[in-house]
C-alpha cells in the first residue's frame, strides 16, 4: 500500500479548509488543520508533515512569518495559497521560503500538479544525490561534466549560463524568484540587477528552447522569477 502524503493546511478560512479536505483523495492524502500561524508552527513540528498548504492572510500572524519561522527548523515544502494578487506579495513569501504560490481561487488540477512537483523535489533533495543527467524537452545535460545537448547537438554554454541553468535544474518545477538567482550566481552584490537575468535566459532560450519567444523550459513567472519546468 502506497504511504500517505501528510499535508497541513494552515488556513483561517473555514470554507477553503472544506473545500481541500473534500477534494483532496483520502486514498492519497493525510490532512491536518490551523486555523491560525502559531498553530500551523506547532502543528508542523508535531506532526511532521510532507508539504504545508499556507495562507498569507491568517488572523494571529501574516504568513510570510511563518514562512519565515518554518525554514528557520524545517526544509518541509511550502506552498502559499492566497488572495493577494500584488507581485511583491509572492515575491516576499518566495523569498521567506515559500517553495511555490497559488493565487485563490484556484484550480484543484493544478494544486494537485504543484503539490506533486514540491513533494518530489523534497524527496529527491532529502534522499540521493541530484542525478548527474538532466533530460526534457529535447534538452540533454550532465551536471558533472557539465555537457548541454539540445536535440543530440551539443551546445555551448559560457560559465554563467551553465551556472544559471544548474540553479534552476536543481530547482525544477518550481519558481526560483530573480533575487534568489541573481544571489547564487553572481553574488549577493547583485540582487536587484535584474537585467543580468534577462539578458542571460534570453541567451538560455534561444540555446534551447524550439521556439525562444514561446519557451516551455524556461518560462517566466511574470514580476516574480522563473520556473524551469521538465513535464
């Protein structure tokens, strides 16, 4: 029999609890409630869960705190469900530690598609070693040797691509925010250069993607960073 995933849904409004509760597969799933921060904290350390559903709005705390005091423990994945529409909200939580963001309402499809991604990352990241061969979209790399193959053609990234493109291989499927990218591939002196970024996944793209203007690799998460999607 397959384990459970356990998911902790740390959310004051009665109804999206409901809704998640009734439409997550009681086959698949294990949910626990908060109904407020302190308790979704607490609830996270005692019940060890595989993923954490946070709302940024709760009524003891905003949730980006508790993003915040989650990663200060735990590396459990985190992804925000929330009505605030504004980019710098979803910046803010991606940055406190959040691992994606779902902007309310959303579609049960997709959540169930995110939610799948963060726990794979997690298991992979807390099990064995990143596999040293990357391969979607026609794209072919070897971290170790640091080879790119684009249709069985090798292509030739300089050092800055290459780092860029590792950074978001290690980090497939979810949306690594233009502060985070510019930190660990040029330095923390760079954290709001982000025309560097720009210029260089324009550069990525028309490297690898089959169509650049149109990526399906490499996308951008608008305002926010981008995702490097492998399905």
């Amino acid at each position: 029999m397959t384990e459970k995933i356990k998911v902790l849904i740390v959310d004051d409004e009665a109804p999206i609890r409901r809704f998640l509760r009734a439409s997550l597969d009681p086959e698949q799933y294990e949910l626990i409630e908060a109904e407020n921060g302190e308790l979704g904290i607490r609830r996270t350390a005692t019940e060890n869960p595989d993923i954490v559903l946070l709302d940024l709005g709760l009524s003891d705390m905003d949730g980006v705190d508790v993003a915040k005091s989650l990663r200060e423990w735990t590396t459990v994945p985190i992804i925000v469900l929330s009505a605030r529409l504004q980019e710098r909200d979803k910046v803010a939580a991606l940055d406190a530690g959040a691992d994606d963001y779902l902007t309310k309402p959303f579609g049960l499809g997709e959540l169930l598609a995110r939610i799948r991604v963060a726990i794979r990352h997690a298991r992979r990241i807390a099990g064995e070693a990143q596999e040293p061969i990357f391969e979607a979209h026609g794209v072919k790399v070897d971290l170790s040797s640091r080879q790119v193959w684009k249709d069985g053609v090798e292509i030739h990234l300089t050092p800055i691509e290459f780092k860029l493109l590792a950074m978001l291989i290690a980090n497939s499927g979810k949306v690594v925010t233009h502060k985070m990218l510019l930190e660990r591939v040029w330095g923390p002196l760079y954290s709001e250069e982000n025309h560097y970024l720009r210029v260089y996944m324009g550069q990525l793209r028309h490297k690898l993607e089959d169509v650049p203007a149109q990526p399906k690799l490499l996308t951008t998460d608008s305002g926010i960073g981008y995702r490097l999607r492998a399905e």
